[in-house]
C-alpha cells in the first residue's frame, strides 16, 4: 500500500494529525501506522482529559482555545451512523491554587490569559473558600479558576 504520507503512532496527535491533513484537501493519501489497535501501551485513554485553557505561553493559549471549540463541537463533526463519537464534553472549569511562592508566576499567567481572552478570574482565599467550600486552603495564596474550560473522556475519544 502506498502513501503519500504516513504517520506512525495513532494516539490523539497521531489521529489529529491525520484528520486535520485529511480534512485540508491537500495532503493526497494519508496512513496512520497503529500497531496496537486495543492502545493499551497509548498515553491518550489514560489523561485526565482536561481541556484547560490555564496555561503560560500565548500558543498554548491559543491551542488550547482551538481544542477547546473542536471538543465542545466534536459530536457534530465525528458522529456516524454506527458511532455516536460521545466523548462526554463538559464545561467543568479548571481552578489552580498556589502558594505564596508560586504566586508570581500564577499572576504572570493570568495576566497572559486574559491578554488571550480567557474568562478567568482570580480568587482570594475567602471567594475561593466560598465558592469550593471542599477545597483545602492551607498554605494557599489564592487561585486562578477558569469556569469554561472543559473536560472529556480520554476512551472514547
Ligand atoms: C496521568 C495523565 C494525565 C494527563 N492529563 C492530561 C490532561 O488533563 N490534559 C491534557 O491535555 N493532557 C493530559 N495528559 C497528557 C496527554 O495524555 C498526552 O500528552 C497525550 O495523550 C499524548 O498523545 P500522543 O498521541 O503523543 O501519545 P500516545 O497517546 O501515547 O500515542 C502514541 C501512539 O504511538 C504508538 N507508537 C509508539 N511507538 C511506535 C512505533 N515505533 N511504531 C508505531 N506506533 C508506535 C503507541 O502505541 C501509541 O498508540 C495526561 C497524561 C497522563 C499520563
């Protein structure tokens, strides 16, 4: 079997890669090589799955509202006759806490995020405890929390 280009490896960056060469039109034929169909020996199916958008440099930033969009959109797009491609999208939120040391860094990033657009907010140690009563604040300066990020189920992705 011939390509005109092969990808080796078929968790969520090998898949991505080849849908979005796919989807360009351009790419001529595209193969993943996956030698592990179960992807028990995958990194993928074992993430967390957040899709946060708490992250330092811009690009990731952006990446990340990127996937953001393509998760909360996935279903629509991916969605077959025979697989409903549920991947349980949920706009559950992403909350940081950090120390008294940390606290530099934590305002840096949030000053870039919401450069970049993202709704986040910072929360001093009362509005934290009040708002996630069950979240332990010892040792806590404050905390970034960005109510919209979101969150998936790495299997069935
Ligand atoms: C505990 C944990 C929690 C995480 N939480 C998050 C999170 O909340 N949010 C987030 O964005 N990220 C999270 N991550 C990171 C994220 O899961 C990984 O960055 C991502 O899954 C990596 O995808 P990948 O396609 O590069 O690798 P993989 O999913 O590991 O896929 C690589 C594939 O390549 C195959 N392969 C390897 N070598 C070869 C070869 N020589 N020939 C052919 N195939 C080969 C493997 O079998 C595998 O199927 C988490 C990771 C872990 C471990």
């Amino acid at each position: 079997m011939k390509s005109d280009i092969i990808i080796i490896g078929g968790g969520i960056m090998g898949g991505a890669a080849a849908y979005f060469l796919g989807v360009s039109g351009r790419a001529g034929t595209v193969s993943v090589i996956k030698p592990d169909p179960t992807y028990s020996k995958a990194t993928t199916p074992a993430g967390a799955s957040g899709v946060r958008r708490l992250m330092c440099r811009p690009e990731n930033i952006r990446m990340s509202q990127f996937s953001l969009d393509f998760y909360a959109n996935f279903q629509n797009v991916m969605a077959t006759e025979h697989n409903p491609a549920d991947i349980q999208f949920r706009r559950q939120g992403c909350l940081f806490l950090t120390s008294p040391r940390g606290a530099d860094d934590l305002t840096r990033n949030f000053d870039t995020q919401r450069k970049e657009g993202v709704p986040a907010e910072l929360l001093d140690v009362s509005a934290l405890h009040a708002q996630f009563p069950s979240v332990g604040t010892d040792n806590t300066a404050f905390a970034c929390h960005s109510p919209e990020d979101g969150w998936i189920a790495p299997k069935p992705l």
